[in-house]
C-alpha cells in the first residue's frame, strides 16, 4: 500500500485517496476549550475491495503522512473530491507542501 501510494500516485490522485480513506464525522458533543479538535476522523485501509477501519496512528504510519495533510486536506474537500490544483499557483502550492513536509517531521 505504502509502495503505490508513493510510486504511482501524483500529489492531487493521493489527496482524493486519503479523503477517500478518511470521514470526518458529527461531534456529539462540543466541547468549551477551542484548542480541542474540531473535527473527529474515522480512518479506513483498504484490503481488496473491503474498507477496514484502523486507529489514526495505524493509518499515518501506513502512508507516512501527518495528520495536519490528512485534516487540511479533509478539510478542503468538497463533496468527496479535492480540487485539483490551479496551474497559476504552482509556486505556492510547493511552498505550501514545503511546510506541509517540516509539519509532518515534527510527527515521525
């Protein structure tokens, strides 16, 4: 799974697989401090066409990804699709993955 994540797959086909992979979910109950997170994820693997639910470390670990990527992305995502990304904001976009990658060092 690591293998094709990484080899085969272009920045814009990895964000559409993880928010596939990845629900965001209702809060049953909010709670009063803001640093809280806001938004609870399911996270999913896929074996065959079965998708498995794993815990968060379970899935970062699998993709080497943080989950600052996996929520903005989640984030950003509009009705199950990330936006591909506009060819004029190429420069910022690598700025972006440039501190999108210190981020996640910080995890792993």
């Amino acid at each position: 799974m690591f293998s094709n994540f990484w080899s085969t797959m272009d920045w814009d086909q990895r964000k559409i697989y993880v928010v596939s992979l990845a629900d965001m979910v209702d809060v049953k109950r909010k709670m009063s401090d803001s640093k809280r997170r806001q938004y609870p994820v399911k996270y999913h693997l896929k074996k065959g066409d079965t998708k498995l639910q794993v815990c968060k470390n379970m899935f970062l670990s699998t993709l080497t990804l943080c989950e600052w990527a996996v929520q903005n992305w989640l984030k950003k995502d509009e009705d199950g699709m990330v936006p591909a990304k506009d060819r004029s904001m190429h420069a910022s976009n690598e700025l972006v993955n440039r501190e999108a990658s210190r981020k996640c060092e910080k995890f792993f």
